[in-house]
C-alpha cells in the first residue's frame, strides 16, 4: 500500500492521548524534502506535560 502523505498535510486528528483531549497535526513537508511529522497537541492541564504529580491527576480527572 502507498500513501501519499501531502494529500493529508494539514489534517487535524483527534486523540493522540488517552488524559486529555489532545490533537494530532500531520505536517507532510516539516524540516524539508522528505521529511514529514505528526505532532500530538496536548491541553495544558494533561498530566502527560505536567509530570506525575498528584495535583496533575486531579487536574484531569476534573476534565474527564
């Protein structure tokens, strides 16, 4: 199977993350020719970005 990359550059995806209602971002010509990306956007309150920490969790958990 081929997948043509740069007809779904731009394309937003939900999920990425199983804490927080994250996005993913297909970026088909990041860095240059040949070289492509997803980035996963996480909310600011993830406990993925903040660490482990108690306060995180609840965090989340208010946002569940």
């Amino acid at each position: 199977m081929t997948i043509n990359i740069n007809a779904l550059d731009g394309l937003t995806l939900p999920g990425g993350c199983e804490h927080c209602q994250a996005e993913q971002k297909i970026d088909a010509n990041w860095g240059g020719r040949g070289i492509h990306r997803i980035a996963i956007t996480h909310d600011n309150w993830c406990p993925r970005i903040n660490g482990s920490n108690r306060a995180a969790r609840r965090a989340a958990r208010r946002h569940r």
